[in-house]
C-alpha cells in the first residue's frame, strides 16, 4: 500500500469529511460505493501496537539481519527506513478499507475493486512525496474527474492503477469505476452501501479486522454452487472479526439468516462440510484448526469462531517474515523495503 500511494497519488483542494462526519473505517460506510457487496478493513495502528505481534517480528527479522545488513532488525527500523524513503511516517496510515463486487452484471468474475486508506498525512507530506515520484516516473500521468485530480498509471491497463487523495488524507486506490465512485460520492453524486451490505458492515467489529459480505450461491468456488446453493440462499449477509482476547487472537464469521430454522439449517450443513474436511485432512495443522473451530448458533445468527493462544501463532508470524525477506534478499534495500 505505501508502495502503491508513492507512486501515483494526488490530493483535493477541498477539506471535505465523511457524511458521517468521521474518517477511517468506522466512517467507512459514508464512502464505500453501493456497487459492492464484500468490504473487509484492517487497523494498522492495531496490529502495529499487537506486542505480541510485534515480539514475534522483530525477533524473525533479528535473526534474518544477523546475516544482512540491509534487513533492518526490528519493526521499529523498518518503519523508519521507510519514513527516510518515502517521506512520510507509515505509523500515520491508521485504517485500510478493501471494497469491490464479486461479480458482474453478466454473472461473471467482476474487476470492480478498490481500496481506502486513511491516513494523518498532512497535504504537504503528500504533495512533496507525489512531485518528487513523478519527477522520477514518466508513466505516471493526470487526467480530471469530478474536479478532482486523478493520478494514472500508463503502463497499467487502462482500468487500473487509478489514485486519488482526498482533502482529509483519505486515499482512493483502484480500478477506474472504483475510484470514481467514490469521488460521486464526495461530491454529493453517488450513492453509498445500504441494505443487507450495510448492516452486516455497521455489524462487524474487530481490533484489527472486520469483514463483511452479502453473499449469493454464485460467488462460491466452481463445484459448491450446487451443493451449497440451498443453503446459502437461507443466509442474509455475513460479518465477522479478526480480534484480540488477552492471550488469545480470534477468528469470527456471523452469518445472518432470517429465521431461527434457517440458521439450524445452516449449522447443519456446515458441521457436515467441516466433518468432511476433517476426514479427508491429510495435515495436522488443517486438523488442529478444524477441531479447535465451534460452530454455534444464537438465533438467527450462526457463529463460526476459532479462538487460539497467541503463542500459537508466533511461530508462524516468524515463518511468514523470514519468508517475506528471503524473497527479497536479491536485491534488498530501503527502496525495496518501502515497495513491498
């Protein structure tokens, strides 16, 4: 995302807000078009101050540092590296908001998507940051919309790589309709989520991600639309939540039906599904994963949730970093660092 709002980003003359009258993902729903129908966020600053998080990060970059130098060897040094890059402070992107459409009029696989990004950059952090990556990318061109500057990617197809930056510091990045609906909608144009989208989206917590979706039978992988579409079509919408428990880290869905034997239903075929997958598992990990996940329901909600102990997930935090550096050890730099 710092990467992507470097490379082609523009601002607003004006100061405008949310009509909620707030900014980042709780003001969200005030910007989100009414053409999706899946929206998922993720706080920055919540996962950036997860101690246990962080603990296990430093400690894979540490050892990853040990042999080079270019790593840098906690989080704290690679926040930092990337401020000295790009310009501005990561610590200042707070929320990130992923919209788009699972599919298309014609039922197929839709290229609707786009991100929001709320930040406490100020105007001239990002006016600096934009001049001075353009004067270095001669692909990066202008083009106006709704009286807004638009920043455009040449050597993307024309659909994509579309950037706005909005008067508050809220970024707009995505494909072309993406953008600019949410540009009609700050200037008073456009129409925002309502509907079942909206309440599972006004329904949805987290300290670090919330989720939702009105979902249809279509949107399932090839080869489930048929055996599942019965059921599906009994739920609603669907929220969930990334969250935090003391020494635990969660994983909720609560799927909305309209009735209580509805939401019966829908247990039932998913207790069937999960004992399925529990009998043809051929990894400990997936079996561990399946057993520790409960499938309740509390009226007409079915909730899915999977709770472990932080120290759980450690070790995979830490496989996952040194991962990510060893991808990159070819050619690893500050500048390499702030792209990724």
């Amino acid at each position: 995302m710092l990467g992507s709002l470097s490379g082609c980003s523009s601002l607003l003359e004006s100061d405008s807000e949310t009509a909620d009258g707030e900014s980042g993902a709780d003001g969200a729903s005030a910007d989100i078009p009414a053409r999706s129908n899946i929206v998922m966020s993720m706080s920055f600053d919540a996962v950036l101050e997860d101690q246990a998080v962080r603990s296990a990060v430093n400690s894979a970059l540490s050892e990853q540092a040990s042999g080079d130098s270019m790593v840098p060897t906690s989080v704290s040094e690679a926040l930092g590296m990337v401020e000295e890059e790009a310009g501005v402070d990561p610590r200042n992107l707070n929320d990130i908001v992923l919209f788009g459409e699972s599919e298309n009029e014609d039922g197929e696989d839709s290229d609707y998507v786009g991100w929001l990004a709320y930040t406490d950059w100020s105007q001239a952090e990002l006016t600096g940051l934009i001049e001075e990556s353009r004067s270095d990318n001669d692909t990066v061109t202008t083009e106006e919309y709704g009286g807004t500057t638009v920043y455009v990617n040449d050597g993307m197809d024309d659909t994509t790589e579309r950037v706005a930056v909005l008067g508050d510091g809220t970024v707009v990045l995505g494909r072309a309709g993406a953008t600019e609906d949410v540009i009609d909608i700050r200037n008073g144009d456009g129409e925002a989520i309502s509907g079942d989208i909206r309440s599972a989206w006004d329904a949805a917590s987290g300290d670090y991600a919330r989720i939702a979706m009105d979902i249809t039978p279509e949107d399932l992988p090839d080869g489930q639309a048929e055996v599942a579409a019965p059921t599906v079509r009994n739920i609603e919408y669907v929220y969930g939540s990334v969250y935090a428990d003391g020494d635990k880290r969660g994983v909720q869905f609560n799927l909305e039906t309209g009735s209580e034997q509805d939401a019966q239903d829908v247990k039932t075929f998913i207790d069937g599904q999960m004992a399925l997958q529990k009998d043809t598992a051929d990894d400990p990990q997936t079996q561990e994963m399946l057993e520790n996940t409960a499938v309740t329901t509390s009226g007409t909600t079915v909730v899915i949730a999977n709770q472990v102990d932080v120290d759980v997930i450690k070790p995979v935090i830490e496989q996952l970093v040194t991962l990510f550096v060893a991808e990159r050890s070819g050619g690893y730099g500050t500048s390499g660092y702030s792209t990724a």
